[in-house]
C-alpha cells in the first residue's frame, strides 16, 4: 500500500509516495495505454515535484510482462489496487484508487467480460461491444428493471430510463437523457434502446397508447435511413442531430411525442469520403425493390451511379451491406406505414430518391472532348437526354426545362428590364446542380419529419391540455468528429460537442463543487476547463462567414473562401484570447493533398486540434435555392414534389436572398439548450473502444484519450470524495418519516435527518449534514431505501431510540 495517496485528476498529476514492491501502472505509448509494474526502491513523498530545480524524480519499476526494468518520472506513477478473484466494480466511485489508469483498467475488465455498462455515480459509460449479447435487453429485463433505484442492479440504459421516468412524476419537472461520445461509439443504438424503455414503462393500457407507442418505435428506422450513412468510423452514423420528445399524462401512460432534427449533413447527397456512402435510403431502395419497379424508376441495381459511388461513377458501390440494405428496406416501408403513409405515398417518396440518384448522372462527361475534361469551360454542359427523361418524369418535371435552367442563367442586361441567356461553365453547373440535389434531399428529410411529427399529432393532447403535460427528452446528436477532411459540417458539429460538453462540465462538475461551498461542505475543489474562447472564436467565424456569403450573393466585391480564411487567421491573430484557440493551417502530411495555408485554419477543441478546410464554405452557408430552381419544384406536377418548393423566394428574381445555415444553426443550438437546462438532466456516455468497429477488441490509448477528454475523470473524482446522493432534509422526512416512531417527527426536520442516520448507524463518513441537504456517499440512499420497503423501523430497539432522544434533547 502506498504511503501516502490523492487520485490524480488526469493524465500526469499525482504527488505521492511509494515503497518497493507498490503495484502501479506505468504510462505507454501503446494499445494498453498503461503497463503494470512494481516499486523496485523506495520513492520518497514529494518526489513527483521535482527536486526543485526543474528536475525530475525519476522511479525505478519493474514491468510484470516482461520483468525489465525501467525508470520512469515518479510523477507518471498510478497506484494500483488489483481487486480479488478478478473481479471488477459496478460503481467507477468504488475503485480504490481515483485516477485515468484504474478506471480504464476496470472498463477494460468489464468489457472483457461483455459487462458493457458502467456507472460513475449517476452517470452511466457503455462502452460499444460492436456485437449482440444475448439476454442483455428486452422485456424481461424491462422488467426487472422497473421501479429499481440506481445501482440495486447491474448498469444499463433501463436503470437510467426507469430513473428519469420515475423522477418525472415524483419531481414534477420535465427530463432529459443526454447521449454523448465520438462517432462510432453507440449513441443511436443507445437512444433506441432508452427510447423501448420508456414505450414499456408507459404501458399499453389502450388501442391509442399501442398505436403511439408503434409510432414512436417506428419513427427510429425511417430516420436512420434517410439521416444515417456509413462513415469510415461508424457503419450507421448519424449525420444529424435529433432530440427526441415523448410527453406523459399524470397516470404514467405514453400520450404524445415529438421529433427536433438539427443540421443534417447535406453535402453528403453529393460527395463523400472513400470506403463511405451516402445515405442508407438509396441503397436501401436499389436492394429492397423488385425487379419491375426498379425497371419503373429507371433503375439498375448494380449500376456504379455518380451520387452513390466515388471516382464519378467509375468505382463500384461499397460492398458488405446487400443484406442489411434489402432487411431495412422492407423495415423503412413498413414504418412509414406505421406512421400512415399509405402504398402511394411511400411511392412517391421513393420515386423523389431515384429522381435525385438520376440527378446526379445528368452529366454526360463522354461527350466531353478528352483534351477539354477537366476544364472549366464556358459552354453549354452536355447532358445525357435518357437520363434527363428519367430524373423529370420522377420529380414531375419538364426536361426540356430542366436541361435549360441547369445549364444557362440569365443575366440582366444592364440599363434595362430585360434578360439574355448565357451558358453556365462547367463548374457553374457542377455547384448549381448539387446544390439541387442538395435542396431537394434535405427538404424532403425536413418533410419527412414533419410527417412523423404529424402522426403524432392525431394522437395526442391539444391546446392547454398539451402544454399540462409532462416529457422525456432523449438527445441524440452527432459526436466529435477529426477526419481526414474537416469542412463546414465539422465545425458545426465540433461546435454542438463543445457546447454540450460545456454544459455539462458546468451542469455536473462545477455545479456540484458550488453545491458544496453553498452547504458548507469542505472540499479542495478541481480545475474545470473553461470553453468559453473556442465559442468566440467559432461565433466570429461565424459572423465573418455571414458576411462573406450575403456577399457572394450580392456580388459585392470580390468575396473568396480564400479571402474569407485570411480575414479570420488575421482577426484571431489580434485577439488573445481567440489566437490561443483558431490559428493559421500549417499543412503536414496528414494535411489533405493541396490544401494551403489560405485553404483552412486550425481550431483548438476540448477534444485535441482539428484543421478545417474553408474551401467552398461561402456557398454551403446559403440555405437559399435560386429562383429559378424554387419555380421549378413549385410547377411540378408531383403533388409532393411540388409541396418543397418555397413561395417565398421567387421574390428573389432581382436579387438572390440569402439565408444562414451557420446562423439557424446557433439559433437552434441556442434553443436546444435552453430546452436542456429546463430539464433535470441525465447523462450516458458512450465510449468506442477500438477504430475498426471489432468486437472482443481494446484499444486502451482509444479509450483513455476519450475517458480524459469528456471529463469523466474529473466526475469520478468528485463523486469519489465527494457525495454523489444528495436530498433537501424536508425530502428526506417525507421519504423516510416511517423509519422512527411518530414521536420523532416534533423535531425540525434538520434534527430528524441526523436521528435516522443515527439510529440506523451510517458510518459518520458516509453522511453529511449541509444547510439544507443531507449529503450521501454512494450507495448509502440505496440502503436506507431498502430499509424503508423491509420496514426496518420495526427492529430498532427501544433502548436505543432513547439515547438517540436524550441526546437530541440535550444539544
């Protein structure tokens, strides 16, 4: 045992002392992230300071898997505890030792043994097994779970649902489960998993509460498969973000429901990474279609089409997924269903996905003389005509207009009111093209939702009655990305990740240290990171970014994403405090090819520095379709076709509108939070344990820059040494007046909570008494629960009660 010991609070940060033959794990730059070692000699306290001249104190270890020794910084040394029989902790807060290495120690051992699910305090880590496990969900575990505290059985996403279910009657306040972690890391899984929960926990007590409760089930596989891609880290990654509403009446029972998506990442429709797709829906409705309505649509099944493909068509579809594609397609129609679609209907949603797959092959690069391919060139773009007819008779539309519009635009002549028509250059086309498509899928994602949203609608409360109703809000958002290419949507992404992790750091970690300081508690307190600069500094981007955009569109001056990055690199190198977060791109190898350092800057992230690739970022912020397009889709002859046009902006014939999706963005972030801190908030955080989605596999270096970087050292910490169960004392004497006689509740409820800890003898260290709360270490709620339903005040002997009685009357 060591001599002396304090957790450390992250990587590096402990001051202590050891004697030869201590167990401690040693840091390495390998998969394990720690090794296991012995104290060869002796380290004496304070070593890990230094000697006072910069130095420092170098231990002596010896490595358990190969018997080597080693000398390493006795500041790097984590005291280690190997628990008995190799058993682990359900409870992070019940480790011996509080800091990185003994934590990812017991994650690793729990994983080993598919005991996924690990709680810290309240707070629940799943770490993604990238596999099934029998047993481990559906309705007899439901079951078991229900109307169970917190930790009186294993972890799992049923005990934190059944929490907040039961709190949300027992409080009165509104609730929100927030899921957090890296792409890959079982977020959408998880949510799907709470959101079963809170179906069954409602329970189906009428033909109205089983056709709700199908469509909020239901409503999960029709967005995973328009808002889902497979990415490089996640074969089923969401590329938006949703919060999930499901409202209760004063009886516990499921009335209504409600979806709010934020960002989706449209530039996916037109280009995405190699060894990616686009979104599940295409591929799904290649696979998933009979041969006769295939031949309908104007589609191949095989065929490498441009919007599905990379290479421009010239490389083949992604593999691996045939089977999944044709089992999810018959899912997707038979959820839309659910939610009341009928047979034409989904036609008609289907037959918008193969107009835009048509879309994207409009280009007929063939006719394109070779010594001219890849030239922007100033002349009408060859299209290819039986590709035109199939992309018009989908989406309703004239394909003579179609042709026309997308490959000339008319320019005013100046000094009059008239119009000439010229030919776009090949990149005009390219860019008015997606941008297109891009409108078209996304409206059509929007108009889903809305759709989803709307069979709710019939099913539930209206006017005041609606607004009397309680929620569960489940979050279920994008987590941090660093590809290999970083735009736009990355940014935005890492923005929502920062403000999240903000929230909670302030909403968990520096509110319970406050918590503290208000009841008089003592405690040292821990440095909290401060967010706050790579705010400003994204909103400045922002802003610029708004500006160079409504630009563009005026043609104003001569606005460049070049141009636009220099202007942000030079205002950030002014600023102190935002230079320290946004500089300048220093291209390396792991840059992508060609990028400069006008083409990007570097963005520095609770999660590690990002680099940012600004190219094309002043026309991804204009959420506005030219007017032309807007009539375009307004004339269809397909009712729903025409249902995404917007009457608004034909009103932009004398000048395009603009309209900021950064600024909507932040407005909607804005708002999410609010919503959030209305909420008594509880968190499950998901964690990937290895880079290649493989089960039985871990990657310890992964998982410990993620356990570090989301702050759950920190909570372990302060849950540890802190008290993780806290209740306000006239609480505690409602919940617990049966524990004592009738007699004892004369007293102040403040005098009668120190009765019941005494009486019942919870060890002095495991309570305390604050202004007005009693305080608890973990576990110790859960015991007094027990003795309340055992009817624990039976037993107490009266000889007892009376010393507690004399003693109360003295002080």
């Amino acid at each position: 045992v060591p001599c002396a010991c304090a957790g450390g609070s992250g990587v590096g940060a402990m001051t202590l002392a050891f004697r030869a033959g201590d167990l401690v794990f040693v840091p390495r730059l390998t998969a394990e992230a720690f090794a296991r070692a012995r104290v060869v000699r002796d380290v004496a306290a304070g070593a890990a300071a230094g000697d006072g001249e910069g130095k420092q104190i170098e231990a002596e270890v010896e490595l358990e898997s190969s018997g080597a020794t080693v000398r390493v910084p006795a500041a790097q040394l984590r005291p280690r505890f190997d628990q008995p029989g190799g058993s682990t902790c359900q409870d992070n807060t019940e480790l011996d030792y509080m800091n990185d290495a003994t934590i990812l120690e017991n994650l690793r051992a729990r994983h080993r043994r598919d005991e996924i699910y690990t709680f810290t305090a309240s707070v629940l880590l799943a770490v993604n097994p990238y596999k099934e496990i029998p047993g481990l969900y559906g309705h007899a575990q439901c079951m078991r779970y229900r109307n169970k505290h917190i930790g009186s059985l294993p972890p799992h996403p049923y005990a934190i649902a059944d929490t907040a279910y039961r709190a949300l009657f027992r409080e009165g306040r509104n609730q929100g489960l927030l899921i957090s972690g890296e792409s890959g890391a079982g977020k959408t899984e998880t949510a799907k998993i709470v959101m079963r929960y809170l179906a069954f926990a409602s329970g189906q007590g009428s033909d109205h509460a089983e056709r709700l409760q199908a469509r909020v089930l239901h409503a999960q596989p029709i967005l995973e498969s328009f808002g889902n891609a497979a990415t490089m880290r996640n074969s089923n990654s969401s590329r938006f973000g949703k919060y999930n509403r499901v409202y209760f009446d004063d009886a516990g029972a499921l009335v209504g429901a409600g979806i709010t998506t934020y960002l989706l990442e449209s530039s996916r429709v037109v280009t995405h990474g190699d060894g990616e797709r686009s979104y599940h829906c295409f591929y799904e409705m290649l696979r998933g279609l009979d041969d006769s309505r295939l031949e309908a649509f104007g589609l191949d099944r095989v065929r490498p089409y441009r919007l599905l493909t990379n290479n421009g068509g010239r490389a083949p579809m992604l593999g691996g997924f045939e089977a999944r594609d044709e089992a999810n397609f018959a899912r997707l129609c038979d959820a839309l269903e659910t939610i009341g679609l009928d047979s034409a209907a989904v036609d008609g949603v289907l037959r918008i996905l193969a107009g835009v797959v048509h879309l994207g092959d409009l280009e007929n690069t063939e006719a394109v003389p070779k010594e001219q391919q890849g030239d922007d060139v100033h002349e009408a773009v060859p299209l290819d005509g039986a590709v035109a007819e199939h992309a018009a008779r989908m989406l309703g539309l004239d394909p003579d207009e179609l042709c026309a519009r997308l490959t000339r635009r008319k320019v005013a002549v100046p000094g009059r009111t008239s119009y000439h028509d010229v030919p776009r250059s090949t990149t005009g086309f390219r860019h008015t093209l997606q941008s297109f498509i891009k409108t078209i899928y996304k409206r059509l994602f929007d108009n889903t939702v809305q759709r989803i949203n709307n069979s709710f609608d019939g099913l539930q409360a209206r006017g005041d009655a609606a607004d009397a109703l309680r929620h569960i809000g489940v979050l279920d958002i994008y987590g941090f990305e660093n590809l290999r290419g970083n735009s736009f949507e990355q940014l935005c992404i890492n923005l929502a990740n920062e403000r999240l992790q903000q929230h909670f750091v302030e909403n968990v970690l520096k509110a319970e240290q406050e918590l503290y300081a208000r009841e008089g508690l003592p405690w040292s307190g821990l440095e909290l990171p401060d967010a706050q600069p790579v705010f400003n500094a994204i909103g400045q981007v922002f802003r610029t970014l708004d500006e160079y955009s409504q630009n563009l569109m005026r043609a104003v001056g001569n606005p460049t994403d070049k141009s636009f990055c220099e202007r942000v690199v030079d205002e950030a190198s002014r600023d102190p405090a935002r230079k320290e977060v946004l500089r300048a791109l220093r291209p390396t190898r792991k840059s992508l090819p060609g990028l400069s350092c006008s083409d990007g800057f570097i963005v520095r992230h609770y999660a590690g520095q990002v680099e940012y690739s600004t190219n094309g970022w002043l026309e991804k912020n204009n959420d506005k379709l030219l007017a032309e397009f807007e009539s375009l889709l307004l004339d269809s002859s397909d009712p729903l076709v025409r249902s995404l046009g917007e009457e608004d902006a034909l009103g932009s014939r004398g000048g395009p509108l603009f309209r900021s999706i950064s600024k909507k963005y932040a407005l909607d972030l804005e708002a999410l939070l609010d919503t959030l801190g209305k909420c008594h908030l509880h968190y499950i955080r998901c964690f990937k344990p290895n880079g290649d989605q493989k089960p039985d596999d871990f990657d310890g270096q992964l998982l410990l820059d993620q356990i570090v970087q989301c702050g759950t050292v920190e909570l372990v910490r302060i849950m540890h040494d802190g008290f993780p169960n806290r209740c306000r004392f006239d609480e505690v004497t409602t919940r617990f007046k049966d524990l004592l006689p009738p007699r004892f509740q004369r007293f102040g409820t403040r005098t009668f909570v120190q009765a019941v800890m005494s009486a019942y003898d919870v060890p002095g260290g495991d309570w305390a008494l604050g202004m007005s709360r009693l305080f608890l270490k973990a576990g110790q709620l859960r015991a007094l629960e027990g003795m309340r339903a055992d009817g624990a005040a039976q037993g107490l002997r009266s000889e007892r009660l009376a010393q507690i009685l004399s003693r109360i009357i003295r002080s």
